[in-house]
C-alpha cells in the first residue's frame, strides 16, 4: 500500500468544487454576476459546508492510511526479525548435522539411501527456510503457502 495525500487531493476537488459551483450559478442559473464567494448567507454556508467535510475526509483518510502503513511497517519488521532469528537456530542446527554426518561417514554407519535421505533433509530444510524468507506480502496465506506446498490445494479442496 501506498502513502497518497489524501488531504491535499480533497484540497484540490473542493476548490474545484467551490469553482464548478460559481460557475453553475452563473451560467445554468443565470445570476447577474460570476460570484466566487456567494453574497448570499446559505449558500455561502452550503459550499463551505462541503468543503470543510471534504478537507475533513481527506485528513482522516490520511490518518487511517499513516496507520495502516505503520502497522505493515512493524509487522515486516517483527517477521524479518523471526525470519533472521530461525535461520540463525537453523544454520546451527544443519551445521551440527552436517558435522555428525561427516562423523558418520567417518565410521560407515550409513548406507547410501541412508545417506541421500539425510542429505535431502538438510537441503529441504535449507529450501524451505530461503523460501520463507523470501514472502513479501505478510499473510497467513503467505507463510503457510511458502513452506507447505500443499497448503493451496487443501484450502481449495
């Protein structure tokens, strides 16, 4: 999500607005004078009425953005630091892997097929880790979909 600035676009309509108005009252109307501010008491009170609400829409909705933009920025920052702190747990847990499979080598414990599977196990964990860390939009759906690659097909079922 973009930060827009709301205040400064209904800034911008209500000027048009306050214009188009002027403008409708002289020519569809048919007063006697182009009025950008209207003599008249109501219908200067009508047109500041609608700009002052249209100005006030503009801040709230710049308000509510600035939030939801806040928002997304701490989660981002909370899922990276979770991302950074798993791989960090991970890599030591693959590196003592590593180490007591060369230690097992050493000795002829396993057999191949023994071999590859647990080869296999480091490397899919080393996938799904860089997968993970690779999400951008931060959704359940995400996350999940990124380190169960049937978690698609079981929410469509």
């Amino acid at each position: 999500m973009r930060q827009l600035n709301y205040t400064l676009k209904s800034i911008i309509i209500s000027a048009l607005l306050w214009l188009l108005d002027s403008v409708t009252h002289f020519y569809i109307f048919k007063e006697s004078q182009l009025e950008f501010i209207p003599s008249e008491t109501n219908e200067l009170w009508m047109r500041l009425s609608i700009v002052i609400l249209f100005i006030a829409f503009g801040f709230y909705a710049d308000r509510q953005t600035m939030t939801i933009l806040k928002k997304e920025k701490e989660k981002r920052v909370i899922f990276d630091a979770t991302i950074g702190s798993s791989q960090h747990i991970l890599n030591n847990l693959l590196n003592q892997m590593q180490y007591f499979k060369t230690k097992a080598d050493g000795e002829n414990i396993f057999d191949d097929e023994e071999n590859y599977l647990y080869e296999k196990a480091i490397d899919d964990g080393k996938q799904l880790v860089k997968k993970l860390s690779a999400v951008k939009e931060l959704t359940e759906e995400n996350i999940l979909s990124s380190v169960y690659p049937t978690h698609n097909n079981q929410n469509n079922s």
